[in-house]
C-alpha cells in the first residue's frame, strides 16, 4: 500500500516495509534511541519512507481489532523537522481506520508535544486496554515514566 504526500515541495512516497527492510528499520530505530526488543518477533507493521541517502522515516502499527498501538516513530537525524513524522503518523492512522482500527495508544518519552497537536491526549496507564497492556512495549521496553496516550480515529469500512 502506498500513500503520497507533500513535503514541503516535493511529493514523498510512504510505503510499507517488509523483512528485507529489518536492518534498515533497526539502524533508524536504535539510532534514534527507541527500543529494538521485540521488532522481530511481533506481528508489527511498519510504514516507511526513504529518500536518496536511504530510510528517513519509520513507523509501526500493532493492530489488536478496535484497538492499536503506534510505536517505533524515528525520522533520521538530517530531515527531523521536515514533516516526515507527521506524514508516517497520518498514514498510520489511515491503514489503522482501515483495518477498523477506532482508537491508537502509544507511548512515549520525549515526543509528547508532536503527538499532542495532532490529537492524542494523555492517559493514566491503568486505563490501557488489555491488548495494550499486554505488549513488549507497554509491560517492559518502555519506562513507566513514558507519556501514555490515546487518539480516537474513525474506523473506515474495508
């Protein structure tokens, strides 16, 4: 799947990544200090978008019915600021409402502000979905000081 934004210009092409593009995702991942844990042994969908030095950005989507947790946002050093990170979320959002996806969670340390302006709010961990609660990401790779927080989406019919 495929999606197409603007950039500040020029038109970018976000699409999903597959097994060969492990390596890639974890370089970008670990370089941008986020958990690498459980990325291959989850059925994690991961949303990307390269430019001429390679992978720029990255997200990924664990899809649980109603519920979904986006993780794994890291937009390379030399384009932050660019617009890449809220293009992968939009998109994320996209193929979430898709699958029926109403509501995403996720977590985070440091980036509490960007997922703000773009609708998430803040919630007490305690009220996370079972699914949420759950994951590798929410049970152990993220700190339980890390901002939890949850976007209603609307679900789109498939």
């Amino acid at each position: 799947m495929l999606w197409q934004r603007m950039l500040r210009g020029p038109r970018v092409m976000i699409g999903t990544l597959g097994r060969e593009d492990a390596a890639a995702i974890r370089n970008l991942l670990e370089a941008s200090g986020l958990p690498t844990g459980d990325i291959e042994q989850r059925a994690i969908r991961f949303l990307g978008s390269r430019d001429d030095h390679g992978l720029a950005a990255v997200v990924g989507l664990e899809l649980f019915g109603k519920v979904g947790l986006l993780r794994s946002l890291a937009v390379r050093a030399d384009v932050r600021g660019a617009g890449w990170g809220g293009m992968l979320v939009g998109a994320a959002e996209e193929l979430a409402a898709q699958q029926g996806t109403v509501e995403l969670f996720l977590l985070t340390t440091t980036a509490e502000p960007f997922f703000g302006k773009r609708g998430y709010s803040r919630h007490d961990r305690g009220s996370a979905p079972a699914p949420i609660r759950d994951t590798p990401e929410f049970a152990d790779l993220c700190p339980s000081t890390a901002a939890f927080m949850a976007k209603h989406i609307a679900a789109q019919p498939h």
